[in-house]
C-alpha cells in the first residue's frame, strides 16, 4: 500500500506518507486505519507528505466525502507537502473543503515553510 503514517507521541505529531499510484481506496483505508489506531490523539498536528505521488486515481467524490469525515479536532493545525500541481490542486480543494468543518489545513510546495507552521 502506497500510504503510511507514523505517530510520534514526543512531537505530539502524525506523519502520513503517500507515494506512487494513490488511489480512493487507500485513502479510506489509511483514514480508517488511523482513526482506529489506539495510539491515535486526535489534537496531535499532522503533516503529510504528497511529494512521492505519481498517479492521482483518487476521486472528487473521495476528495469530498474525507473531507467531510474529519477525525482530527477542530483548529488542530495540520500541513500537507505537495510538490506536482495535480497534487497540490486536490489537497487544496480538500483543505479548503475541511475548513467548514473548523479544520485548519494549509497545502504547502516546499518542506520548510510546512515545519515552520506546524512548529516542528
């Protein structure tokens, strides 16, 4: 499976890695996975690396639908990496689509702005 996450209870932080041919259903099922993971915190910051996709198959419908299945709590911070425009453009739109649920996610092009804003 293309999409991996670590949680580092130090840092209070969720790295999530997604790389190569990402599609719906590993989104789901690394959002599942997490979700259910009892060392999960839900005020714990994320950052996710989008950098290793290669193929997005993933949907609009998925865009939406995650994104209104928010598991993390509101106003926790949490950065998204995305280098390919493809990428950047959907993780956009699911951050934007987020915010009305009081998620507070910002897309990023480069690592250091992304660590800077998430404090780490």
């Amino acid at each position: 499976m293309p999409v991996t996450y670590n949680i580092d209870h130090k840092r209070r932080l969720v790295s999530s890695r997604l790389w190569g041919a990402v599609s719906d259903n590993e989104i789901h099922e690394h959002n599942n996975k997490l979700r259910n993971d009892p060392h999960f915190d839900p005020s714990y910051r994320q950052i996710v690396d989008l950098t290793g996709i290669t193929e997005v198959k993933v949907s609009t419908g998925t865009i939406t639908e995650t994104s209104l299945d928010q598991f993390f709590n509101p106003g926790t911070r949490r950065a998204m990496v995305a280098t390919s425009d493809a990428t950047f453009g959907l993780a956009r739109m699911y951050a934007l689509r987020a915010e009305g649920l009081g998620q507070t996610i910002e897309v990023f092009r480069d690592w250091p702005p992304a660590e800077e804003w998430l404090g780490i």
